[in-house]
C-alpha cells in the first residue's frame, strides 16, 4: 500500500488522536473502577465493624 506523504500525514493524525481517546476512555474506566473499589471497601469496612461491635456486646452479656 503506497501512501502519499499528505495520506501518511493523515493516518498519522487520525492514529494519534484515537490512541488519546482511548487513553482518555480507559483513564476514566479506571478511576471508575478505583472509586467503585473504595466505595466498596468502606461499606466492607463498616460492616465487619458493626459485626465486631455486636460480638462484642454478645459476649459481655
């Protein structure tokens, strides 16, 4: 396949502004994933808290 200088220069631009979008796309999937993880994390946090808060009142009765 033989590109003019002016067609390799295009594909050239095209490549590189899809390569942004997809670092742009997959910066964002892994801050939603980051943020997903400590949402769930806390939540995880706070319940074997509370489970450990009810043992303990359990077994001082």
């Amino acid at each position: 396949m033989n590109l003019t200088p002016q067609q390799r220069k295009e594909r050239d631009a095209q490549r590189q502004q899809d390569a942004s979008q997809a670092m742009k796309e997959h910066r964002a999937n892994e801050k939603a994933f980051y943020d997903n993880f400590q949402r769930l994390k806390a939540e995880r946090q706070a319940r074997e808290a509370a489970e450990s808060r009810s043992q303990a009142q359990s077994a001082s009765k």
